[in-house]
C-alpha cells in the first residue's frame, strides 16, 4: 500500500500536526511518501526526513509561500499522477479541510475528514471517526477509483519523532502556479499567542466572564500555564473574540492535555469540540452546570475570584515559591 502524508507550513515552519501525519501513516505500515510545499521547502523535507517521513518530496516555488489551495491542489494532483498514492493522509485543519476536499473532488478520489484512527481490512485502509457528537463511530472503507483522501483530526496520534528518510525536490508544469486567486499576505490576528488547535493547555472563556473586560484576566490564566486561550460560541457570537478561538461543533476540534473551561455551561455543541481533552477543569458558579459531567475536576464558584486566584498560584509555582 502507498501512502502520501501532505504536511503543511506556515510562515515556513511546519504544523507540528505534520508530524503526527506521519505517526498515523506508520500505525498501517506501507510504503510511505512525505509531501511539503513552500517557498523554500528543502529545510522543512530534511525535517520530515528526520522524523520518519520516508521518502520526502519538496516542491519549492515564490507562489507557495503562502498557502493557496487552487495553486496546492494543482501542484499536488500533478504528484499523485506521478507517485499513485492509494491513500493521501492530510491535517484535519481549516487549511487541510478545504485542500483536501478541493483535491478528491479533482482527482476523483472519496475523502473522509477528522479520522481519530486507522486500521488495515483485507489490505485496505480504513478510517475511523466519530458522528452525531461523539456519540457513533463510523469505519470507512474506501470503494471505487481514485486514492483515498483521509484528514487525520490533530492532537491524537503522536508526534513521530525518529526514522532515516531521502528528501526528493521536485518541479511541476508552470501551469500548476495559474491561479484566478493570488494571496498577497497573511495577517495572523493572534500573531505571538498559541493557537488552540496546537496547544497542549487550553484554557476558554464562556458567557460566565461577563464581558470582553475581563478576557485579559483570562488571557493571563493561559499564559500562566503556556497555554491558549479558547472560547465558547456564545462570546464569539458576541463580539467579543475572534472566531479562531472557537471551541466546539462549529468552532476547533481540540484534544489538549489540560482543558480549563471557565463559565461555560457545557452545551453538547460545546462538548464535541474538547470532551477528549486530557483532563478537564470546569469553573462554574452553577453546581449543575452540565460542564460538571464530563470535568475531572469541578470548581464552583465565581470566575471573577478563582481565575485570578489560580493565575497567582500557578505563576507562584513557576517560580518555585
Ligand atoms: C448548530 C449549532 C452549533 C453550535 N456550535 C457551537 C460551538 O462550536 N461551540 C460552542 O461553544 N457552542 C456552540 N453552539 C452554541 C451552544 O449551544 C451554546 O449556546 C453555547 O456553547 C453556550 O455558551 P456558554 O456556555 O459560554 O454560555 P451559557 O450557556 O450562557 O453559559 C454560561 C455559563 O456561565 C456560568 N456563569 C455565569 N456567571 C458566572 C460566574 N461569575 N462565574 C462562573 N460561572 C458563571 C453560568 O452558570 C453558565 O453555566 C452551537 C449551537 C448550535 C445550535
């Protein structure tokens, strides 16, 4: 079985789902190809060499430097022409979601997206997911031509970290680079902070911090434990943060190792975002609050006084007081 791992990059360093990308090809076995994309893409394949990418195609070019899908799916069918993946693994991210549905549509290939595991049947791969919030596992096999386009979920394998691999640059016909659409820049509105789909602590706000005033306070309570500051739909929908820090059925798929939900009730739309967090934390003044049914550890009480008080007590321990 052939796979091609599609590995993504912004600002010229990889997704650190990249990696896991890998570790989820290695769970099937078969002949894995590694694949990036960017302005200069041989430092970042000798990277995936490093940890176990395998064969590692790089394609450099100007126009790659920011990620464009019409220019990447043109780029990347050209590739699966040349190598006939059976199976192309991607990152169930905003990005990795529209390249790749952009890509099976135009390669004829069926996708499934956000897979939390891989098995083998009968020398085929199969993709497992979760449906209806969590509540049904689905395996999909794949029938008909064409490769199968699979977008593994981020934050459920782990990183690989090992494994000798060949880098192999590439070029594609200068037609790949015509595209109706040119991306000039990239502004990141949360430009120095950490995201929450790559985070391992994420700590979210909900209705219960009251207003926009106090999202500093929890911005703090996050930075105090190098973590990311997520949200809940309803404080997006207010205005109050932006849409990236959405946690939820509309909003990131998050798997952290720490989970601290702050005045957030616990809605079902809520929950199928984060309920496969490591360890979660509800702070919430309702004791029946349903965030309290899946937290590991449950504080009730005002936001306004435990948030600071923890803050004050992890900075505490940071510096070993
Ligand atoms: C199709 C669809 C998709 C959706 N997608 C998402 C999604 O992706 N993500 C998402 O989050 N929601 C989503 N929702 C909305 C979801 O149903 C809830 O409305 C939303 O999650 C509620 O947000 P909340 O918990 O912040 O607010 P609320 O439900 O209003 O809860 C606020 C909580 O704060 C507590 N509280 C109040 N004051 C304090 C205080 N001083 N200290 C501590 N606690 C306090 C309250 O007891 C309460 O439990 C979706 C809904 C639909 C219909």
């Amino acid at each position: 079985m052939k796979i091609l791992a599609v590995a993504l990059q912004k600002e010229g360093k990889l997704a650190s789902a990249s990696f896991e990308l890998l570790q989820a090809a290695k769970s099937v076995g078969g002949e894995l190809t590694s694949l990036i994309l960017a302005e200069n893409a041989k430092p970042l394949a000798d990277e995936l060499a490093a940890r176990g990418g395998g064969k590692v195609v790089a394609v450099s070019h100007p126009d790659l430097k920011f990620f464009n899908d019409e220019i990447h799916v043109k780029v990347i069918k050209e590739l699966i022409a040349k190598y006939s993946p059976d199976v192309v693994l991607g990152i169930a991210s905003f990005y990795g979601k529209a390249l790749f549905s952009r890509l099976s549509a135009s390669c004829g290939g069926p996708m499934v997206s956000d897979v939390s595991q891989l098995t083998v049947s009968d020398g085929a791969v199969v993709a497992v997911r979760s449906n209806y919030g969590g509540s049904v596992l689905s395996s999909v096999g794949k029938s008909g031509d064409g490769p199968f386009f699979i977008t593994i979920r981020p934050k459920i394998f782990p990183e690989s970290n090992d494994g000798a691999g060949e880098v192999v640059e590439e070029t594609v016909a200068d037609s790949a680079y015509e595209a109706k659409m040119t991306v000039k820049e990239v502004k990141s509105e949360s430009a120095g902070t950490v995201s929450v789909t790559e985070a391992d602590v994420i700590v979210s706000a909900g209705r219960g911090v009251k207003g926009p005033e106090n999202l500093p306070m929890m911005q703090e309570l996050a930075n105090s434990l190098s973590g990311a500051l997520g949200a809940s739909r309803a404080i997006v929908d207010a205005g109050w943060i932006p849409y990236s820090h959405q946690v939820g059925q509309t909003g990131k798929t998050v798997n952290p190792k720490l989970y601290m939900a702050v005045g957030i009730s616990g809605a079902i739309q809520h929950l199928v975002g984060m309920q496969t967090s490591g360890t979660i934390v509800a702070v919430n003044k309702d004791k029946d609050a349903p965030i309290f049914n899946i937290a590991n550890y449950s504080i009730v009480g005002d936001a306004m006084e435990i948030v600071p008080a923890l803050t004050k007590k992890f900075k505490a321990e940071l510096k070993g007081e």
